[in-house]
C-alpha cells in the first residue's frame, strides 16, 4: 500500500518468512464483533450516537460533552500516528483527516468532526481486517506444518518439534499424520493427501523411492521417510516465501493508483489552503475555511490508495490455496491479459516418465521374452530409456542375467543372454528387415522405438512413449473456450511433438527449438499480444523469463524455472491453468471498478464541496461510505470467479480457492 496514502506506519510484510513462519496458531482474526481492534470504532461510534440523541433531546452540555468524547476516542486512532509520519516527513491521509478535524472543532463544529473521526476510524480498521483476512490464506499454509516430528535415531524414536527437523534426518510418519518436511520415502507403503498443498483431490500411492511434500497427510501406513530439506527451508515455506514477495514489484493498476495518490495529497492541501487564503482576501474567511476544510475532505486519496492493494492480496492470496503461487501484483495483473499460451512439452504436456506402450515381435518370439532380454541388458544402462523397459520387463528378468554387457554410446547395449548374443538399441544401429513399416508406424505415434536382436536376427520392437498427461486435452478445450491461442514449444523431433500434439489439441507446434529458440519463439508471440509461457525444466528457463508471465510446473521443481518464472503452480494438474487465468481476470475487473469508483467519488464530491453544496458531514459520510465499498469489493477477489467454479466442476474437483 503506497506510503503517501493510507499505508500504516509499520505496514506488515509477509515476505519475512522467518516472521510469518513464527505466527502462532492462535493469532487468527477474531470476528469482528470480538476484534480489539473495532473497540475504539464502536465506542466512538456509541458515544456519537448518544451526543446526537442528547442535542435532539435539548441537552445541549451532555451533547458536546458526548461528541468531544466521541471525537477524541476516534481520533486515538489515527492522529499519532499522522503525526508520527510528518514527523518523518510522510503526508498521509489520516493527515488530512487530522486537519480537517481540527478545523471544524475551531469553527464549532464538534459534532461533524467527531462523525468525520469516527468513520475514518471505522473505515481505517475495516481496511486492516480486509488485509488481515488476505493475507491469512498465506498463514493458514503454514499451519499444515505439524507441530512434533518423530525421528528415528540408533538409540530409538525422539519427538522434536519440526521446525528443527534437519536434511537426511528420518521422519517416521504415522497414519493421518502430516509429514513435517519434504522427503524421500525409505520404507513403508502408503498413501498421502497433498490436496492441501498441491489442489490435487486424488491421494497419491506413495513407495520407497517417491518424493513426499511438507504438510500432506500420511493414509493408512506408516511411513519412514528421509528429509530433504529442512523444517524451516521446504516446499511449504518457500511457497509462503513467493506469495510473500507479492508487493515486490507492483502491477499497471497498482502504478496507476501510486501515481494519481501520491501527489494528490500535497495537491489537496494546496488546494485547500488556497480556498482559505481566497475567504480571506474577499472578507469571508469563516466561510471560506470551512469550505477549504470540506474540500481537504472530499478530495482525500484514501479509497484510491487502497483500491489495489487490497485486491492484489485478497485474489494472491486465494490463489495459492488452490495451487497457484503468484510472486507479485505486477504478475497477477499480467496474468489477467494473457491471450495465448505455449506449453514445453516434455515434463509439462507429458508426464516425464517413459513407459513402454508396445511391443512387436516375430512369431518365434513372445513379448515377455523380448521384454525380458531388453530388460536384462539395459539394467545397467544409462540411457533414458532404459528404466522404462527395466520396469516393462521385471518379471521375465528375475530368471534371466546378461553377461559380457558392452554399452555403445548412442546406438544401443550388446551382451550374452543364456548363451545367445543379444542387441539392444536403434532401428538405425539394428537391421529390422520387414519392421521397417511397423518402425515408421510407431514413431509416427511418438513413440520412440527400440529394436531387440538375438543372433543377429531382429526379434521385435518395442516402443517407448512419455505419455500425455490425461487432462492435457481437455486444459486445451478449456483454454480455447476462454478465447486462449495455444501454442506447443520443444526441443524433441518434429514427429514426436506433432504425435503429442495431436493428442493433446494442439495445431500449433514448434520442435526442434533449443532454450534460445525457445525464448525467441516466446518474443513473437508477445509482439501479437500477452503470451505466458508453461515449463518445467532449466532449458524452458529464458522462455519463462522472456513471456508476459511465465508459469512453471511444480514449485518444487527445476530452481531455475521457478526463478525465472512469475508465479507457479504447487500441483500438477495442468487444468489450474485456465482456472488461473479466470481468477486473475476478474481480480482484474474489480481492479479497474475499484479505481474507477475511487476517482468518480473525488470528482463528484470536489467541485461540490468548493461550490457549498456538500457540507463537511455529508462529504465525510459519502467519502468513507465509498471506501467501506471498495475495501468490501477488493476483498471479493479472494472468491472464485462464477467462470471459475464452473471450469473446477467441470475438472473433477478442484479444491476451492477459499475454504
């Protein structure tokens, strides 16, 4: 929130992780009827009302007595601290309100200065708990960590708390039990809920060897699982770190509000003076001077200054509890913009995870031997592949070794099988006769194909596929139906990334691109309009930063996709793209209708405030009404878009932006 405006003194920042992770459990918003801080509000606002019910009743002496303490009640609010920032050489609005509050109690009229107090005080502590309630979906994160860890240790099992859980310590997680850090599973089968971290509904089958988020909840069995990252350095807290940097740098919408705030309140005092000066010089300077004062009222920046901000943290903050983290305002208002979308391929459309997704073989060899000798020779390969057709091939395997195994960089793995020799690799290195058809059919369908040679006679194909991510079709329909171009960016052959391509929806594909390639595709694209880029891995890393917004993959992926992008996604399920998108949009809207109704009230009220026909209570009313409104509709954009809950009914389930 600008500092010129109504920005507190000591405006809070969640980008102090170390602070926000320090928040305890109970330091939740009370409601507000429980809320200290409303007490002064309400007391001012009881102590008025009463004042005015004495003058009504012709107490004249209980009335002011009444409406002074009304006015002074109100007033503890907000005047230090005004005074405190001129101090330091801030003009604020509270300044203004200061002054306009004394003026009037120097003309007599204590009641209007006591009413003008009184519902910039109101406003003021309305405007705190909007932000409060914002910025609690970033708190409530943090309260998935548990408390206690157990750690399994020589001597026997310690509870620790888990903030003080450390790499390579082993966490023993029972069922329902939340794991305190990210980590590898070393023992134990189970499932884990990450709804609450990633918007994934499914639980997730977890075995020795799977990765595990801080804050899911463990199902049924006990798992023992190795940290990876510390209890104060994981996932969780590097998600609240990125939500937290969400005023680092500030969007169009929030310049704009900066820019017309800012100046306009030394302008207003300007203005008001010179209003004063003018009912001097023409002989009328009561007149005049309560005009100036209506006028240093109606002309106040308040309801401008916080028409974004309060915005920006209600939608960021919603955002990341259904599995999007947005690093900044200058993001989430960029995101709202954007007209077409290029996807990495591989890791992003694709699972990243090779599996075999057929096999071809003569009529004097079955499947389960062909996948059994792949099997054994590649089980000490390196080759990317090779644990696809491991897995594919474990069960033939167990009764059979591979002896004399010699790797040949680039074309495929020789050895002896049961005393037979044995060729794994290329159908470029490997003679494959009459599978030339079936070789050219395959790869036509993306799939990258191995043949297998015993004694120097093919013996079958088998092809290799990463598989196209199940909602990748329907995340392309549903960005189309938004109006959204969709464009596929990758470094794989031409033939591969037109056969996930196709699968997926997509007419629009570039292949063969290396990282700079990539990134200059992303430069045309923006040349045509607002594009975001969606990747993964280092090499999508300069298309990230090149895009309007780039968005990359799990935020616990490739550090270098994570840095250069603009916000992430927690999860993996790429149909939170276009829910993202309509989220950002309508917090876009409200955006602008908060702006717009902040400058008409100025408008409006001025000129009918220098002319005489607004008096100081019916400024003071109408100007703190219009900022409840705006706060009341900045705090919207921490709901869904109707768009967006039709789009999550439509995915299966998505996880609500608010609980």
């Amino acid at each position: 929130m600008s500092a010129a405006c109504c920005a507190p003194e000591t405006p809070t920042d969640l980008a102090d992780t170390d602070a926000a992770v320090d928040v305890p459990r109970s330091a939740h918003r009370p409601p507000w009827w429980r809320d200290p801080a409303l007490i002064p509000s309400l007391a001012s606002g009881v102590l008025l009302a009463a004042g005015y019910g004495a003058e009504v009743g012709g107490a004249a002496v209980p009335a002011a007595v009444l409406q002074a303490a009304a006015l002074l009640t109100a007033a503890w609010t907000f005047v230090p601290g005004a005074v405190r920032a001129l101090w330091h050489g801030r003009l604020g609005v509270a300044l203004l309100m200061t002054i306009a509050a004394i003026g009037a109690v120097l003309l007599g009229h204590v009641g209007e200065a006591a009413t003008l107090a009184f519902l910039f005080s109101l406003a003021e502590t309305l405007e705190d708990r909007a932000m409060d309630r914002a910025k609690e979906g970033l708190r409530e994160l943090l309260t998935l960590m548990p408390d206690t860890a157990r750690l399994s240790k020589m001597s026997g099992e310690v509870t620790v708390p888990a903030a003080q859980v450390q790499e390579l310590d082993i966490l023993v997680v029972g069922a329902g039990q939340r794991i305190a850090t990210d980590g590898i599973v070393i023992e134990g089968r189970s499932s884990v809920d990450t709804s609450a971290v990633t918007g994934e509904s499914i639980p997730v089958d977890v075995a020795p060897g799977d990765p595990v988020p801080a804050g899911a909840v463990n199902g049924a069995g006990t798992l023992h699982v190795e940290a990876t990252a510390d209890g104060r350095d994981n996932s969780l807290t590097q998600i609240v770190e990125l939500v937290g940097q969400a005023h680092a740098r500030k969007g169009e919408r929030a310049r704009l509000a900066d820019r017309i705030s800012r100046p306009l309140v030394p302008a207003v005092l300007i203005v008001a003076g010179l209003v004063a000066l003018y009912g001097v010089l023409v002989g009328e300077p009561l007149l005049w001077v309560e005009r100036a004062l209506v006028v240093l009222v109606a002309a106040s920046p308040c309801a401008l200054a916080i028409a974004v901000p309060v915005t920006v943290i209600s939608a960021i903050g919603s955002a990341s509890r259904f599995g999007v983290v947005i690093k900044s305002g200058q993001a989430f208002e960029q995101l709202g913009t954007v007209r077409s979308v290029a996807f990495d391929k591989t890791g992003t459309l694709t699972r990243n995870e090779p599996s075999v997704v057929e096999v071809r073989t003569t009529s004097t060899v079955t499947r389960e031997d062909v996948l059994g000798f792949a099997g054994a020779l590649e089980a000490t390969s390196t080759h990317p592949l090779a644990e696809a057709i491991v897995q594919a091939g474990a069960r033939r395997r167990a009764s059979t070794s591979a002896t004399d195994v010699v790797e040949h960089a680039g074309e495929g793995v020789a050895g002896v099988i049961g005393g037979r020799r044995v060729r794994v690799g290329s159908a470029r290195w490997i003679p494959v006769g009459a599978f030339r058809g079936e070789v050219e059919r395959m790869a036509g369908l993306g799939m990258t194909v191995v043949a297998v040679e015993v004694q120097e006679r093919i013996a079958g194909l088998i092809g290799v596929r990463d598989e196209l991510r199940p909602e990748a079709a329907e995340t392309v329909a549903m960005l189309r139906r938004q109006g959204v171009q969709v464009v596929m960016l990758t470094g794989d052959n031409p033939r591969t990334a037109h056969a996930v391509a196709s699968g997926a929806g997509i007419a629009d594909v570039r292949a063969g691109l290396r990282p700079a390639e990539k990134a200059a595709a992303i430069d045309e694209l923006v040349t045509r309009g607002p594009s975001a880029m969606v990747g993964d891995g280092i090499n999508d890393a300069p298309a990230l930063a090149s895009a309007t917004v780039g968005l990359a993959m799990g935020a616990r992926g490739s550090a270098a996709a994570v840095e250069s992008a603009d916000a992430a996604f927690t999860g993996h399920d790429l149909r939170i793209i276009p829910l993202a998108l309509a989220h950002a949009r309508r917090g876009r809207r409200i955006m602008t209708v908060n702006i717009a109704l902040a400058l008409a009230i100025i408008v409006v009220l001025f000129p009918l405030a220098l002319l005489g026909v607004v008096g100081l209570a019916g400024v003071v009313f109408v100007h703190e009404v219009a900022e409840v409104v705006v706060i009341l509709n900045g705090a919207r954009a921490a709901r869904r878009p109707s768009a967006a809950r039709r789009l999550a009914a439509s995915t299966g389930g998505l996880r609500p932006a608010v609980a």
